[in-house]
C-alpha cells in the first residue's frame, strides 16, 4: 500500500526508560520501530545487538526493523532474527554476496532491505532490486543521530522511486537521517513512504508524541 509510514528510530530515544520511550510512540501512531546496529567498524560508533532486540521484542506489537551498519552482516543474521527483528537491512556497501545475503534473510522468514549510503549511485541496487522488500536510502552519512538533511540525496531518491515503480512496485521506498517536518515533504515528492527519525521524535522539546504528530501532519 501507498499509505505514508513513520519509524522512530530508538538511537534517540532515553535508553534509561526504553520501554516508556517505545510505547509512547506506538501509541502515538508510529508504525514500526527502527533499530541502529553499530559496529565501530562500518561506522564510526557503537550501538546495540541483539540482546536489545530481545528486551525489546515483547514491550512492543510493532514491527521491529534492524538496519544493520556493521562490517560483516552475514554473521549476525540469524541472531537478530532469533532475538526478534521482523525485517533486516544490510548496506550494499557491506555486502560481497549481497543476493546470498538477501536470500539468507528471507529464509529466515524475515523482511529483507538494502541500505544505500549518500555517496552511493542508485544503479548498485539495479541487479538486486527484483528480490527486495524495502530499500532504505540514508539522507546522512550513517554513525549518528542528529546530522542534517542531505538535498543531494533527493535526485536518487527519485530514480529509486522510478526503479521501483518499474521492476518491484511492492518493495517499499524508505528514508533514513535528518527527516523532520521540513525535509519530509520533500521527499515524498521525490516518492519517498517510509521515514525514520530519531531526533524529530525522541529529540522534540515538546516529546516523543508531539514529534511525531508534527512529522506525520508535515507529510500528511
Ligand atoms: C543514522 C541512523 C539513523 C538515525 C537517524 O546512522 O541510521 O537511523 O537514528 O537519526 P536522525 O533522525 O536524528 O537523523
Ligand atoms: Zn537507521
């Protein structure tokens, strides 16, 4: 479906009081929940495994996507998956064996994404794209929350959207890094459904529900 969907990424959220944070967007309206794996190697910070995903798995009936920003992505699949994550984004980047990877997900039963990095083209998803359930395109350079908006990721964005309508309608289109009620509309135009955001959300002055009602009312 062509409905616009929000993911709130935890990355921002108060760790302290994870729970609270996840259920206070799920009742807000948030319809997946977004998940930053970091290495200190693919990126340059740390995050969380799959132990998270795991306390995580029963505070929540949403969705948990994990986008996985980690050197060797194949060797933590089956982890994430056991733990609880309901789709598994890998970077193309990462990924000798990007269609053993995807094929690996998806037998596993799980959503299977491409991230695609800012600097990236769009065609390394040609070949793969046929197989995909979503692809998530960053609109920063993954490591941190809080960065600003890319514009010069809006012109991909585009093509993918075109790619998509072409040879996968049904794999969603999904944005990640500096999504705030200014650059959302943006990308939809440029054909954009998905949008994670950490600190629009987690971040606002006025809460997490407010965050996310300002976001979701930019796009709506
Ligand atoms: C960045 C992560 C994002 C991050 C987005 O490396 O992949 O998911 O949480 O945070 P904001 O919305 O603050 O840019
Ligand atoms: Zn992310």
């Amino acid at each position: 479906d062509s409905a616009i969907k929000i993911a709130p990424s935890i990355l921002s959220a108060d760790l302290s009081r994870l729970a609270e944070q996840v259920k206070e967007v799920e009742a807000a309206g948030a319809d997946r929940i977004h998940v930053d794996v970091m290495d200190g190697c693919f990126v340059p910070n740390i995050t969380f495994g799959p132990v998270l995903v795991k306390w995580l798995r029963p505070v929540t009936r949403l969705p948990l996507e994990v986008h996985l920003m980690i050197a060797k992505p194949d060797d933590f699949l089956d982890a994430f998956a056991e733990a609880g994550a309901d789709s598994l984004i890998v970077h193309v980047e990462g990924a000798t064996h990007l269609n053993r990877t995807i094929q690996h997900i998806q037998k596993l039963g799980r959503k299977a994404g491409v991230a695609i990095n800012p600097a990236t083209p769009a065609v390394m998803l040609e070949e793969i794209l046929p197989e995909l359930d979503l692809v998530l395109a960053m609109t920063v350079n993954p490591g941190f929350g809080g960065q600003s908006f890319l514009p010069g990721t809006l012109a991909k964005i585009a093509a993918i959207r075109r790619m998509i309508d072409s040879v996968n309608p049904d794999c969603e289109l999904e944005v990640d890094g500096g999504v705030d009620q200014d650059s959302a509309p943006r990308l939809i135009a440029a054909g954009a459904r998905v949008f994670v955001a950490g600190s629009s959300i987690y971040g606002a002055p006025d809460g997490p529900t407010a965050g996310l009602r300002r976001l979701a009312g930019s796009v709506g």
